[in-house]
C-alpha cells in the first residue's frame, strides 16, 4: 500500500491537467507505417515506469516458531500426512501474518529451481469433477453439464457436509470465511465506485450467483445448499482456484483446482514462486524462480488482470498494477458520436472509420463489442486510433490523422477525468481517513487505478512515437 500511494501522490503533483493545451504541445512526429490496420498490437504507446519488488519479511513468526494459528497448523500437519513436506516441521515454508493478511514464508534460503511444494491431484487438491471414491451424493448428481465453477463448488461443499470423512477437513476448516466482494457492496458503495463497467459487470456476477443459489440449492444436501454456503463456496473458488491441463481419460483438458497449501499464497506482481502441474508425478507443484531469503514472504501472481478482474475474483486491487485499463467509451458507435460533438466531424467518412476499426480487431482478434480502453502506461486501443485517423479529413497526410486521433483520444481521457465527482488527490486524502471500511478503501484504490490509466494517457506523448516508429 505505502508504494502506490507514494507514487500516486508524487504523480497527483506532478502533472497539471491542461486539456486546452493539448493539441498545441505535441511535437510533430514522421511516420513510417502505411496508414490504416497496421498499429502495433491491441493497445499502443510506450511502457513508462517499472515497480521495484521491495521484500517483506514481516512475519509474525521465526522460521522455528510455530505455523500460524490452530487451523494452519491442522492443515500443515494435513498436508505434511499426506505427503506435501512444504509446510512440515522439515519442510521449506510456514504459514504467518504477512503484509496481505495470513501468507506464506520461506523458512530457510530456497534456491532458484528447488520446488518448495508438491500436492498429489489424487489425495490432496479438490477438481472439478468427482475422483476416485464417489459417494453415493456425488453418484447421484449429473454434473456433466454444469460449468467448472458449478462442479467445484459442489465439490467443496460436499466435502464440507461429508462429516463422515476428516480427508479433507483440515483443508475447509483452514478456508477464510469472510471475504470482501464486490456483489455485497451496499448501494452506496456501489455509488462511490465511479466508473460504470465495473457496476455492470458486478450486476451480471449477481445473476450468476442467483443462479448458482437454485441449481446447488436444488442439487445438495439441506446442510450446505443455502445461498449463504453457496456464496461461500463460489467466494472460494474464484479466490483460489488454479486452471491447469490435467489428462480425464484421454487428451489433456483444463480442470480446475483448489491445491490445499498452495493457495495459502499471496499475489504478487513480481512473484518468486511459479506454479505448474507435473504429469510425471501427477502432482501441483510450487517452484522457485529466483533466490528466497530465509522468513521472506513468498508470493506467486495470479494472472494478468485488470482491477476489475482482481476486484470481482479475488477482492482486492493490486498495488501498482501495470495491466490495469479503463473505458473510455462502450462501443464504437458512442466514439464516433462523441468525436463528431467534439470536433464537428458529422461529415467525416463514418462507414471507412468503421471499417478501420474493425479491420484491426479482426487482425488483433478482439471481440467485436469489447468496449474502448486505455492502458495503465498511457496506451490506447489501437481500434479507437484507425477510426479517429479515418475521420480526419481526407487530404490530410498519414501523419496527421494519427496525430489528431491520438489527440482526440487523450482529450477523451482529460474530459472523463474532469467529469469525475472526486480526483485523485483528493481519494488519495480519502484513503488516508482511518474510518473507512474495508470495502470503501478499496472502492477508492480501485478508482484511482483508473483514473491513474487515464492520467497516463492523457500526458502520453510517447503514443505518438510509438504509433510512427
Ligand atoms: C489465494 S488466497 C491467498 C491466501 C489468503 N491470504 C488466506 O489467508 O487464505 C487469495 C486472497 O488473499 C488475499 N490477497 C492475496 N494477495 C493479496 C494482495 N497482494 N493484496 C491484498 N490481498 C491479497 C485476498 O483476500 C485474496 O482473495
């Protein structure tokens, strides 16, 4: 947290907003390309900044204390009987309070290479699909039709109402059972999240869950069918779960996983940790990438998400997140709309700014209604770019159209700026305010991530030399 917050309040300094200004400051660029459907890539401009990894090693614990608290060690001793050694007393990790709450650390120096945890598919990690000892519950449900999600959730709750079997319980006792998702922001919350996709997509999330609320609630024992437990699961295993390839009988098929131990991990932008399914040993496996101090807490990555994928799935919004974007119009029809309001261009060629538009994303193979957007380090949608340049005026040069269509794109991103009810000095300020609950704070860290991408774009100059290189 100290990091982006240092960086976000050198940067609220730093760059005056001045939206009047643009088109005159920027410089004149040559270009090389052929006009049209050759711009580099989905998005465009030049990479500006690069966080540095800075170690915590603020464990609440030494490497020869004890693994957390009663519930991890259970699940250490679990998973150390079932032949996991990571988290035995010989083992190379524990279980502490990390900077992100509960986490993973090494307990002595780990060598790039070494595998610090094997977790058998077989006997330790839940699928999404029923192993080898079926019960008679599991026989009964048809699950074949079900998405992943459908499938693992049931599992993990039959688990839990299986009280016969203390397999796994070590595992669902050790599971969180608060977590901070966006589907039960109140309305007020959802007011102060200021940009309308996330609010759209957390709408569509809801409806999913309903769902998912009357086909377990239908399918499950009475014991953990309720809404609340199904929340719970679906909470779990969006927040934990691992896709990897997995042979079922023949070719290899994307499964999906919960790897007991493995997701006690945290994420980091800069892990020291890969993770990868061996088939020769038929286990989930931990490795680590580069050289580990003893009592370093150990991160893996959870992927390459935007914030809103981070926020909806995992409840929190990475510090500094370089793959952040934000939308700065729904569809092509709204940006061709609002560039003829802003620059009169109602008589510029619709239909050739349509054509450009989509023959990029065919090339790029981007989904036809994806929305427009900027990136964290002041790159824009190279589709918005070709349909801008096409509606510049005819007997302009190449050059020019580019130019003025960059141009267009970052007064977008200045006039949504302005249009915001808060900046980002001000959330900053904000989030300085100790009385925040923990969905407002990250409300605002997720909003500032926005308007940080456009921020970068509406100061990125670069998009034109990247655009001519
Ligand atoms: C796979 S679990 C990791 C272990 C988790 N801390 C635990 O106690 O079980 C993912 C959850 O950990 C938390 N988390 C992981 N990495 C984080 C980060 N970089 N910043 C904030 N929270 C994080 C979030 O609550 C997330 O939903």
């Amino acid at each position: 947290m100290q990091l982006i917050l240092s960086r976000v309040a050198h940067r609220a300094h730093d760059i005056p907003l001045e939206s009047a200004s643009l088109r005159a400051s920027v410089p004149k660029v040559k270009a090389q390309r052929t006009f049209q459907t050759n711009i580099p890539g989905h998005f465009v401009g030049l990479p500006r900044h690069r966080k540095t990894r800075v170690i915590a090693s603020n464990a609440n614990q030494n490497s020869q204390g004890s693994l957390g608290d009663d519930k991890d060690k259970a699940l250490c001793s679990w998973l150390s009987q079932c032949d996991a050694h990571g988290f035995s007393k010989g083992g190379k990790l524990y279980v502490g309070e990390g900077k992100h709450g509960r986490g993973v650390f090494a307990r002595q120096i780990i060598r790039p290479g070494e595998t610090v945890l094997s977790i058998s598919l077989e006997n330790v990690a839940l699928m999404d699909r029923f192993q080898s000892s079926h019960t008679a519950v599991e026989s009964a449900l048809d699950v074949s039709s079900w998405t992943w999600y459908l499938r693992l959730a049931a599992v993990l709750l039959l688990q839990v109402a299986d009280e016969s079997s203390a397999s796994r319980a070590a595992y669902v006792n050790s599971l969180p059972n608060d977590f901070c998702n966006p589907l039960r922001f109140k309305a007020s919350e959802m007011r102060e999240i200021q940009f309308k996709p996330l609010r759209k997509e957390i709408e569509g999330i809801r409806e999913l869950y309903e769902d998912a609320h009357v086909l377990l609630g239908a399918a499950l024992p009475e014991s953990v069918g309720s809404p609340a437990s199904v929340n719970w699961a679906l909470d779990t295993i969006f927040s934990r779960s691992f896709k990897i390839q997995v042979p079922d009988g023949g070719a290899p098929s994307d499964t999906r996983i919960l790897a007991p131990g493995v997701d006690l991990c945290n994420h980091s932008m800069e892990p020291q940790l890969d993770y990868n399914y061996n088939p020769s040993t038929g286990c989930f496996e931990l490795t680590a990438s580069e050289l580990i101090e003893a009592d370093e807490e150990v991160y893996i990555t959870y992927g390459v998400y935007n914030n809103d994928q981070y926020l909806l799935s995992y409840g929190f919004v990475p510090e500094d997140n370089p793959h952040d974007t934000c939308v700065i119009f729904d569809d092509l029809e709204e940006a061709l709309d609002w560039h003829s309001w802003r620059y009169d261009s109602s008589e510029g060629d619709w239909p050739f700014a349509r054509e450009c538009a989509q023959t990029n994303m065919k090339e790029q193979s981007i989904h036809a209604d994806r929305e427009y957007s900027v990136g964290r380090d002041g790159t824009v949608d190279s589709r918005l770019l070709a349909a801008f340049a096409a509606l510049e005026p005819a007997e302009d040069s190449e050059d020019e159209r580019m130019e003025q269509a960059a141009l267009a794109c970052m007064e977008r991103c200045v006039e949504l700026l302005e249009s915001l009810p808060t900046t980002l000095q001000e959330d900053l300020e904000l989030l300085g305010s100790a009385s925040l609950s923990k969905a407002v704070r990250v409300i605002i860290q997720f909003r500032m991530g926005k308007k940080l991408c456009l921020k970068e774009c509406a100061v990125a100059e670069e998009i034109f030399e990247l655009i001519v290189e």
